[in-house]
C-alpha cells in the first residue's frame, strides 16, 4: 500500500497544483494513523497558499483513493491516512513477498579484507558480516551481487612473517582444526619484533620484501605460494562457518602493475612530480597530499587501489555499482583516492562507494587494530560459541545460535558506530539480541503446529490488536526498501525487534487457538512468522522451527 499511496499523492499534487514532487510518507504513532505525509509542506513553495490550505485540497481529492479508510490535516499541515481493514489485510498478505526495485542492476561489493600471513581478527570478522548483509540486502531488491575481496599478499608484513616461518617451524602440511588459531599469527608477531629490535633481523627483512616483489628467490617464492594458500584456506573455513560466500579475490601483486602504468600515464594530469615521487594534490579538492608512487619507484597503497578499480571494472564491465566497505580510519584516505580517480575517470569515480564501519571492541577490554591488542576472529566465535553451550546445554540448534547471537550484535548497530560486544547479551533470549528473534520464531511456528488448517486469506474485520500487528508487519517491505537504499542493515534489526515486541502485545491480549477468531489470528501469526523469517534470512541468520 506504500507505493500505491505514495503514486496517489504524487498524481494529487500533479493534478491540483501542476507539481511533481516526491512525496515522503512515514509512519505516526498508531493514534494518529496509519501513515502520514509533509507533502502539502513540500507544496507550499510552489503553491499560492498556505500549507494547511494545501493540505485540505490535497485530502479532499484523496478521500475516495482506494484503500483510504479516512484522511485528515493534522498541525501545520501533515496529512494522516488511516487503511481500510481490506488494504491493511492485503499489506500482511503480501509483506513478505519483497518489490524488486533493483532488477536488472550488477553491483560489486567488496568487504573483508585480511591479509594473507596475518590474523584474521574480529575487525574483518565485523566487515565480512556487514558486508554480506549488505550485499543480501541489495539482492532482496534484485539486484545481482557480487561478493569481492581484497588482501595484500605482498609487502612488509608478508616479509615479516615469511621471516617469523623461517626462523620457527616450516608450513603445516595441512590447514589448521577449528579450534586452533591461524598458524601464520605467532610467526609475523616474531617477524614484527624481530624487524624493531634486531638491526640484522631487519636488513634480512627488507631483503626478503624486495625479493618477493621482484619474485628472485625459489624458496621465497614457494613459502609465500603456500603460505597464501593456507591463509585462503584458513580464512575459507571460518567463511563457511558463517555462510559467507566470494566470488573473487583480488591481490595487491595484481593490483600493483596496473595502478602503477595508471599513475605513471596521468603525470601532468591528476599527479606531480615531486622529490623523485609521484603525489596527489589533494589540497586543491579540499583534502590533503598524498604519495602514489614512492621515490623508488614503488606503488603506495594508493596506487594499488587505483589498479584494483580500474581491474574490477574490466572484470564487471555492466556493474552500475561499486560498493567498498573498510574501517572508518581509511575515511580520509578514501576521499584522496577517489578524488584522484575522478579526475582520470569520473564516470568510475561517481560508480564507487566508500563505506566505514566503527571500531569494534569487547566488553572485556580485547579489540581489534592494525598495533596492539588483536583479536582473533575464530577465538570469538569458540568463545561465544562456549557460552551458548554452557547456556543452552540441551538445544538441537546452539550453531545457530552462536552465529545469530554475533552476527545480529554486530549488524543492529548502525553502521559508523563503535561497537562494544557483550557475549553474555548477544546471546541472550530476552532483549535485543539474534537468539530473541530466533526464539520469537520458533514460538509462531510451535503456535501455527497447534492449527489443523491455515485459510489462504484474512477475513474482513480486525480488532485494535490484530489491526497493531497487520500494520507491523505491513511495514516490512518499506523497512527492506529502506535499508537497501541508505546501506544499512541496522534498520532490519530495529524493525524485527519492534515486530517481535508487537506481537507478544498482540499475544497477551489475543487468544488465538480455540477463538472465535482463530481463522484470522492464524493468517495473522503464519504472515508475522513469514516476515521474521525474511527479515532474519536477509541478515544471513538461521530461522529455527524449535529451539
């Protein structure tokens, strides 16, 4: 019914006031209506009258608008609307079924991103998460999504590291159990120290780096072949655990050749020369200066990036799109390199997105960050994973609901935010947490299992509780929409919340098997059940009958 009231008020202020405009609905408190518009506000400037003139015009000519129970001006001139119970039943019979407003458009999100030879810590754990709800998100819409990644396999951390396996043990012959921690983590924390405090251990180091980029060494070569195979492999299990797809992978040793020749072909253009390197002048596009290529001759991260857009626009020419999610603390990098890239490519530059999400931490102390303290993401997940069993010793389902109870933690948040994670709260069943919403789940399903049948359609007539809980779950498709456009999942997990809250209202209130109206509380149950289930799906978490 959003639409179809949206394109009624549209076609009103065309046919009143010779306006196009985009009308903007929302959703009042219950008691005032069902939605309500500023659209006479939006009118006045191009109206010759008041906005509560406007707004009585503009009820007068929607009043007899199919599905409009009744409309009325409230204040300086919104407009409230209140649904027929016909409308309102039709809303909760097709929320679940999402519009595909993004059909027909390939967009490219990239997300994740540890580096092979290093830990993968909760902070990409928190980017591959909001990453993937993203993409689902966008999918809901029907758009075509494609998952991409990118790792640095070449640099100083991968000299530490080959270096830290050079002086401990040689590569495992196989990937690590579940339970153990990356292998790569103890020798790069040896390679790290060693590079600081031993002058010998560094000079070694940086011989190892140049041999890695000018690939000069068979046993350096090897080591770093199978050391970022085991990292892949490494990372691919913890992927799988989550549910987490990749259609591809790009590394730095790929990106590097081509952001060079990129730079190097628009000296005098975007760049300049200067002290033997390559630099950006971002003062004059309100941002700072920084180094493309060093003065010997090497590609900065910068530059490196520069390469990765330029070869995923060669490998996704019909992307519309291209969405890229890091830490908050490469904000201002980002806008450097954009602003470099619009002015060798607009067109691509206005393609892509730079997306930040905040810093992550536990209510322990424990973080994640590129010095210091580094938590592992696997040790987070045994971690809760430990907690759910403890709490839930006896449920068929505790891998559900370990992964539910991080991946909601992490998504309900808004997107930019710093993020405290309480283990013993994420999962909890009472609150704002995944397993809440699992278990509400399972309630409507225990609920449905007592009916012997389920009627295709709402019969006329709803009861205030009824007419609070249609509404709710009305709203879903909106909510999606929502999310979708503002990339953020946050607004799904409000709204599952608010949903679940909404129906043990309508529970207490409504006895639904056995009732007189049990025939439409059952419809009502089974759509509120389709909806969570939805929701929870869209956030890649598991929806389980019986908990």
């Amino acid at each position: 019914m959003h639409e179809e009231l949206k394109r009624a008020v549209q076609d009103a202020a065309k046919k009143l006031f010779g306006a196009d405009i985009e009308p903007e609905l929302s959703r009042p408190d219950e008691k005032f209506g069902d939605y309500a518009t500023n659209a006479a506000l939006q009118l006045a400037k191009k109206a010759a009258a008041s906005p509560p003139q406007i707004a009585r015009q503009l009820v007068e000519e929607l009043k007899s608008t199919a599905g409009i129970k009744e409309a009325s001006v409230a204040g300086p001139g919104f407009i409230n609307f209140r649904l027929t119970d016909e409308a309102l039943s039709k809303a909760v019979l097709s929320a679940a079924d999402l519009p595909k407003l993004l059909t027909g458009q390939e967009i490219l999100v990239e997300f994740g991103d540890p580096n092979p030879f290093k830990e993968m810590h909760i902070g990409h754990l928190y980017s591959y998460i909001v990453g993937d709800a993203i993409s689902s998100l966008l999918e809901s819409q029907g758009a075509s999504v494609k998952r991409l990644s990118y790792h640095g396999d070449v640099g100083l951390h991968v000299a530490k590291a080959i270096y830290g396996l050079q002086h401990t043990a040689s590569l495992p012959g196989s990937q690590e159990t579940i339970e153990e921690e990356n292998y790569f983590g103890t020798a790069y924390a040896l390679g790290a120290e060693k590079y600081d405090s031993d002058p010998a251990a560094k000079e070694a180091i940086d011989k190892i780096n140049t041999q890695i980029y000018e690939r000069s060494d068979t046993g350096i070569n090897k080591l770093h072949a199978d050391g970022i195979k085991l990292s892949f492999d490494y990372f691919d299990k913890i992927l799988d655990l989550l549910s987490i797809s990749n259609d591809k992978r790009y590394l730095e040793s790929q990106t590097a050749p081509e952001g060079l020749k990129l730079v190097k072909e628009n000296i005098g253009k975007a760049f300049t020369e200067s002290q033997g390197a390559v630099i950006y002048e971002g003062e004059r596009a309100g941002l700072h200066t920084r180094v493309f290529i060093t003065s010997k001759g090497l590609p900065t991260y910068e530059a490196k990036d520069l390469g990765l857009v330029k070869l995923k626009a060669a490998d996704f020419p019909q992307a519309g799109r291209s969405i890229v999610i890091t830490a908050s603390e490469q904000s201002e990098y980002f806008k450097v390199m954009l602003a470099a890239l619009a002015e060798i490519d607009r067109p691509l530059a206005a393609k892509t997105t730079h997306l930040s999400h905040g810093f992550l931490s536990l209510s322990t102390g424990k973080m994640s960050s590129r010095t210091g303290n580094v938590y592992p993401a696997m040790k987070l997940l045994l971690e809760v994973k430990k907690a759910v069993h403890e709490l839930y010793p006896e449920s068929q389902v505790r891998k559900d609901v370990t992964f539910a109870a991080v991946k909601y933690a992490f998504l309900k948040q808004r997107l930019g935010t710093d993020i405290v994670l309480d283990v013993d709260e994420s999962i909890s069943l009472e609150g704002n947490s995944g397993p809440y919403l699992q278990y509400a789940h399972a309630r409507a399903c225990s609920i449905l299992a007592k009916a012997e049948k389920i009627e295709a359609d709402i019969p006329a007539g709803l009861d205030a509780s009824e007419r609070s809980l249609a509404l709710k779950v009305g709203e879903y498709p909106e909510v999606i929409s929502k999310a979708a456009a503002e990339l953020m999942p946050h607004h799904v997990c409000t709204y599952l919340y608010e949903l679940a809250q909404t129906f043990n209202s309508f529970y207490e209130k409504s006895r639904i098997i056995g009732d007189e109206r049990q025939t439409i509380r059952l419809k009502l149950v089974e759509s509120y059940r389709q909806v969570l289930k939805s929701g929870l799906s869209v956030l890649n978490i598991a929806a389980p009958e019986k908990m």
